[in-house]
C-alpha cells in the first residue's frame, strides 16, 4: 500500500472540507447581514466575495498538485554515458543517469533508442530489474517492470524513467533490457551511489601544522646573519674562543690589497668588544689598533 499517496488524499480531503465550511460560514453571515438590503452595491459586494473565494480554492488546489507532483531533482553528480550495440547492430541503447543520488532524491535515467532498420520495429519494450520501482515514472507507459516503448520507427526514440532513491544509502546496481519482436536483446547495466546528505567539508588542520618553525641559533652573544638566513661563521668561533680571536687580531698583519678581509675585519671588531669585555685579559686591549691602521 503506498502510504505516500494516501496521506495526500486525506489531507487534500480535510483541506476541502475546511474551506466548504469556512466559505458556507462567510456567505450565510453576509446574507444575514445584508438579509434587506438589495441596493447595487450590496450585489456587487456579494458577487466579487464570491468570485474570490473561488481564487482561494483554486489557489489551494494549485498548491496541492503542485506537492504531488514530481519533486525538483537537484543532483548535481556528474552523469554516466553508455550505449550498447545488439549483435546485429540494427537496435541500440543509450542511456545517461547521475553517478551519485541523495537518498529520498528524484533522479533521471534518459534513454535514447536508435534504430536503423528499414521497417518498423514492432512491440519494443525495457524490462528494468535490480532498481527500485517506488514511484516511477515515464513518458512511455510502465507495466510492473516494464517500458512499454510500442512500435519504433527508423531513427531515434529519446525518453525519461523518473525514479526515487531509497532511505539509506546504497550502491544500486540493475539492468535495463531492450528487445522486440524483430532484434536482438541489448542489455545495459546501471550503477548508481545512493549518498547520505553532503556534509561539511573538514576544517583544514595541516596548514595550521605544516608551518615550519623558524632556525634557531643558540649562543651566548648577539647573531648576525647573511642575506642567505644563515648564521655569520665568525661569531661561533668569536663567542667561543674570544682569547683566540683576539690574539689571532693582533698578531695580523694589515694588506692594503685585501678589501674583503679589512670589512670582514671591521665588521667582525663590535662583536669582539661585546662578548670579550666580560672575559678578556688586559692583553685584548690592543685589538682597536690593527683594526684601524687599514682604514686610514
């Protein structure tokens, strides 16, 4: 019993009796109101109550065959395109539907006959097995599990099959089998993917975690880095053997050719100061003098 259908009829019943009493209700206050009254304008009153109480039925009813009607399919999978051959290669079978359904969704299988016989072909149906039959319908007549496709003429016959995907989601998997009186049986198999409803999408975690963190360069004195983003080779062995650099400064010997080793001099002599202040001996004291003979 299609439960569906019957609860149509027993609201559209109920809706039909509620407005009956609602207009019988209106139109005997208005007679007895206007009971002596029998002027023009009392008339006019009277006929266009009626003739609006007429559009609020039909607009009701209006709405109504609009719910019983076909619900919009608003599938947006991407569709499947197959078509097969008979032996003969007189008949064949095209049909396109929707890869992925919602559940309790409309969905669409067209189809698309070609027949390049010379006569007619005579009594052509499509028995349609595996896929649910729950509401189904065609622009070509439907018995049981059958199109009923009659008499097909050379060239191609194109028509719908509306079905309703079930409650739960499900991998649908069925046949549709085209044959006649005068061909061979074509036979196209159906997949389709009953989803759930489209969730949504997962909030993005890696990028908040692919972030790499930024080199860090443990030391006891201040960093200079190159254009590069690497630590300055000096100021390791600076921080870590002040003594040694400062010796090392002392006992060179200034070229006025070497243009990168007086810079590299100059810039390396603050971090001298800064880290051996605190550890040097008096004899670091001379370092400012070499340093400055280059540059004058």
């Amino acid at each position: 019993m299609n439960f569906e259908i019957l609860g149509i009829g027993i609201a559209v019943t109920f809706a039909i009796i509620a407005l009956s009493a609602i207009t019988l209700y209106l139109a005997f206050r208005i007679k007895e109101t206007f009971r002596e009254e029998k002027g023009l304008k009392i008339q006019l009153a009277k006929t266009f109550f009626l003739v609006g109480m007429l559009f609020l039925a039909g607009g009701m009813f209006y709405f109504f065959a609009q719910g019983m009607s076909s619900g919009k399919i608003n599938n947006t999978s991407r569709m499947i395109e197959n078509v097969a051959v008979s032996e003969s290669g007189v008949i064949s079978l095209g049909l396109a539907y929707p890869e992925n359904v919602r559940v309790n969704d409309n969905y669409n299988i067209t189809f698309a006959v070609k027949s390049s016989a010379p006569n007619t072909i005579h009594n052509a149906t499509i028995k349609i097995t595996g896929l649910p039959l729950f509401g189904t319908k065609s622009n070509f007549g439907i018995e049981v599990d059958k199109l009923i496709l009659g008499d097909l003429q050379p060239g191609e016959t194109d028509g719908v099959l509306q079905l309703k995907a079930p409650s739960y989601p499900i991998v649908l998997v069925g046949t549709m089998l085209l044959s006649s009186q005068e061909t061979d049986t074509v036979t196209q198999n159906v997949r389709i993917n009953t989803v759930d409803t489209i969730k949504s999408p997962p909030t993005s975690i890696i990028n908040a975690t692919a972030n790499k963190t930024p080199p860090r360069y443990e030391g006891t004195g201040p960093l200079y880095a190159t254009q590069n983003g690497q630590a300055s080779s000096q100021n390791p062995d600076q921080t870590a053997a002040p003594e040694s650099t400062a010796t090392a400064n002392q006992t060179a010997t200034p070229e006025p050719t070497a243009i990168a080793n007086q810079t590299a001099n100059a810039t390396a002599s603050p971090t001298v100061n800064a880290t051996a202040s605190p550890t040097a001996s008096p004899t670091a004291s001379p370092t400012e003098s070499p340093t400055a003979s280059p540059t004058t």
